[in-house]
C-alpha cells in the first residue's frame, strides 16, 4: 500500500464511518486489503466490520452498504467483515489479580482506582508517571474510565490499591487533574486522564515487581490500553496521541515509538500482570455503546479486565498471553457420545493441548476463541445428529492411531515428532468425513480452504516449528480472513473498558 493510497484510505474511512457507523450494524471500521474467497489480495480497501454479514437480497436498500467510496475523483473499494458486537463493561469488580499490593511510591502496573465514581469506585492499572507541560508537576497516567469515571469532578481522590483491591481514603496518591472527554457522534481517539500527585507519596519510574524495564529510549512506550475482551483482545489509544491530548510528557526523554504492524509489545497490569503479544492492527476503529474510536492499535490475548491503563512499551517475545478463558468440557462429551468414544476422559490432555500448545500462539488462540464463541452450536449440532457406523469406525480408528501419539508430543516441549505426509493425509481425510450434519458446507469449504493454505505448508515442521509457524502474522492473517468468509460463525470476543 502506497503511502498516497493509504492516506486517501484515511480519508475514505473517515467519509464511510460518517455515513454509516451510526448503523446498529455497522460497529467499526478500519482500511487494509481486500479478502476474496478466504484469501488476502493485493487490493486496497476501506474494510467495514458488521456485527452480522447478510445478502444483500436480505438488506434494506436504505441500510445497503456501498460497495465503493470516492476520494479526489478516485474509488476504493469497500469489504465488508462480520466480527460480532462491542460492549463496555458494565461495571463491578474484576476478578482477584497479581497486583494489588499497596505500594510506596505508587509503580508502574499497580491497581488503582477513583474513589469518586459509584460505591465500588473504579478499577484499572497505573499506566506510568508523567510531567504536566503546563506547570510540571508529577502526575499519574491511566485510562480515562480508570481516574475520572463517569466525567469525576476534579480533585477527585485517586487511591492506589483501588477501592475494590482494598484502597480507601487513606490510600489517596493523587487528585484527578484532567481527562480526555468521550464525544458521542464524533470520532475518539483515546480514553486517557492524569491525576496530580499528592506531596510526600514518593515518586519512582519503576515496574511493579520488576517484571520489565522502566519506559526509557531503549524500551519505548507505544500505546495506553482501554478496551479488552474476555480472551485477552485488546484496543489501545496510541502513546503519542495520549500525551498530545493530555499535554503531559514522559519523564525519559525520547521514550516513545511508533506503532507497525507486527512488531512485539509488552505491558504490566493489575490482573493479568505481565504479558507479551504482537500488533496486528495500527488503524483500527471500534463502536462502543455510542461511542466510536478511531486510529487504535489492536493486539491478541494481551490485557483483561482490571488492566486498563496499562502502559504498552516496545519488546517481549511477542506470545506470554494473558490466560485462556475457563472452556467447558461439554464438547468432549457431546462429540465422545457421537462418536463412541471415551473422550470425556480426556479433559485433561484437552487442557494441556489448549493451555501449553494453542495457546502459545497467535493462530492457535484463534482456534480456542473458535470453541469458545461457539461451543453451543457445536453441541447441539452433536446432540442432535447421529453418526453411521461407517464414521464411527473411522473415528475410532483415528483415535487409537492419534491418542498415544498426541499424548506424548503434548507432554514433552522439545519433542522432535514432525507433522509427517501421512499426518496430513489422515487430517485430509477427518475433514472429508465429517458429515453435514456437524459442518456446514460453507464451514467445509472454509476448512479446505486451510487445509492448503495453511496445513499442507506445515508438513515436516516438530512442536516448536508448528509453534513458530503458527505465530507468523501472514498464517494468522490468513486464518483469520478465511474464517471470516463464513456465515454464522462467530469469531471475535466481545470488547470492553478493560476496568472491569
């Protein structure tokens, strides 16, 4: 993508997301490159991310998107993604964290909350301390939500733990100075407010724990998080734009970096501590309970709720997640009772394999998230259909070829077994078998679809190798846009403040 293209692409968002973003449907949008038939092309378009993907056969023609936006004379395309809905949390406490220690000085990656804003006040993560430009005083930075609440008067008390952690008046740091406000009907780029703090609390640019370098030239901010799912997807306000709109500085001169596509990012939080994930997005726009963000950075698995206002800074080895989300073992029974087989015993094998094998990937989190979002249809689909001897005999075959042979892999990190032709060939086969009634054939296709583009180049790789593969952004782009081309499956989580 050229930087003129890119730059009208800007543009173009900007004109379709005026148009059209105030469409319940219609919940984000952000420019990238057109998907056709499960595969990225080289075309530049604006990308409109729906809650739900229908024919136009089926749309009003009021509410039809257009399939091209006009810049300067010059048209872009428009493709349009389902990726379900967006919601703020609607408040409470997060589950029991890492971090809520009462500190002294107050540290990077501590809880904190305001005291001012409901009876549980609220909950989030001290981002870093900053210099207010305009009279340079020491002032602690986090997410908006986190220091102001619903617009909290100022000098509200700022306490460090927060009130939900244990943190009372007594355990004021800071009073709330300023915040970026959120506009209804406009476009946000970030959700950010500082507070001044309180003579004597002691000040120190440390990292809770130490659990990673201060912010310095060497180890650079990159964005301030906000907005989270239950799996760990997370939306951040980029670093520069914080600091623009707040009119405060870093106290390490030089300390920031600029966002791209796939460079590795590390953060500390009040709930899922210290995690390390990749960006994959540097453009995105998301739609919230009538509010909508534009120019956000989106990374996997990298904050939960209780994190927002968590400093994100350049480094980490890009897969230490935030943890898996608790999965029920309905499906094992369901497809075991299918099949006649005794995968209900399997849990904890299943455990494993999610836990210390697809979850140390970005590709690998898709397919959890995968089971996740749609265990239900997944179940009834099992629940309801019946299996010919036919497949039963197959599936055991499989299974007393495989079980063993998983097992032992799944147990030993630096085993050397590869993913042979034959392995392969078998997975080939699986998908061949599995009847209409357990996959769609839109689902199957899908399936195909990765079969070549994404298992078949996998063929000689051992664990880590796969791990390797699967961590690569172009596999995950192309996981990701293949899946997308099928109706009805759900994908990506629900997005939220990541306060709670």
């Amino acid at each position: 993508m050229t930087a003129r293209t890119s730059k009208a692409l800007d543009v173009a968002k900007t004109r379709f997301a005026d148009d059209h973003l105030a469409d319940p449907n219609v919940v984000g949008v952000t420019k990238g490159f057109r998907t056709r038939d499960g595969v990225l092309t080289a075309e530049p378009v604006v990308i409109a991310l729906v809650g739900k993907k229908r024919r136009a056969a089926l749309i009003s023609r009021s509410r039809l998107l257009p399939s091209t936006v006009e810049v300067d004379g010059s048209r872009y395309g428009v493709d349009v993604v389902e990726t379900g809905e967006f919601h703020f949390s609607g408040g409470g406490a997060a589950v029991p964290g890492p971090i809520t220690d009462k500190l002294r000085p107050p540290l990077q990656g501590a809880s904190l909350g305001s005291i001012a804003d409901g009876t549980l006040g609220t909950l989030g993560t001290l981002g870093c301390l900053v210099r207010d430009k305009t009279d340079g005083t020491l002032c602690v930075l986090s997410a908006g939500h986190v220091l102001a609440g619903s617009e909290g008067p100022p000098d509200s008390a700022i306490v460090q733990p927060a009130p939900s952690d244990g943190g009372d008046a007594g355990s004021t740091i800071a009073r709330l100075k300023r915040f970026i406000p959120l506009v209804k009907g406009e476009p946000n780029t970030a959700d950010a407010a500082i507070a001044e703090l309180s003579p004597g609390i002691g000040v120190s640019s440390t990292v809770v724990r130490n659990l990673m370098a201060p912010i310095s030239a060497t180890h650079p901010a990159i964005g301030l998080a906000f907005l989270a799912s239950v799996h760990g997807g997370t939306f951040l306000a980029k670093i520069d734009t914080v600091l623009s709109r707040l009119n405060v500085e870093l106290l390490s001169p030089a300390a920031t970096a600029t966002a791209t596509e796939g460079r590795r990012i590390e953060k500390v939080g009040r709930t899922s501590g210290y995690t390390s994930s990749v960006v994959l997005d540097t453009t995105a726009r998301v739609s919230v309970d009538g509010y909508y963000f534009t120019d956000l950075i989106y990374a996997q698995r990298f904050s939960l709720a209780g994190d927002s206002g968590a400093i994100a800074c350049e480094g980490g080895n890009g897969r230490t997640f935030t943890p898996l989300p608790s999965i029920a073992c309905r499906l094992l029974g369901s497809a075991g009772a299918y099949y006649d087989l005794p995968l209900a015993g399997d849990n904890e094998l299943a455990d494993k394999a999610r836990d210390e094998f697809f979850g140390e990937s970005l590709v690998g989190n898709v397919v959890v998230q995968l089971v996740y979002k749609n265990l239900d249809l997944a179940v009834h689909r099992a629940e309801t259909a019946g299996a010919t001897p036919e497949e039963i005999a197959e599936a055991r075959r499989y299974y007393g070829k495989y079980r063993a042979l998983a097992e032992s892999v799944l147990t030993d990190p630096a085993s050397a077994v590869s993913l042979t032709q034959e392995y392969i060939d078998d997975i080939k086969a699986m998908f061949a078998g599995l009847a209409p009634d357990l996959v769609t054939a839109a689902e199957k296709q899908a399936l195909w679809v990765l079969f070549d583009d994404v298992i078949q180049p996998a063929a000689g790789k051992n664990r880590q190798q796969l791990l390797d593969y699967m961590n690569d952004l172009a596999v995950y782009r192309r996981v990701m846009t293949n899946l997308r081309t099928v109706p009805g499956l759900d994908i990506d989580g629900t997005y939220r403040f990541s306060s709670g």
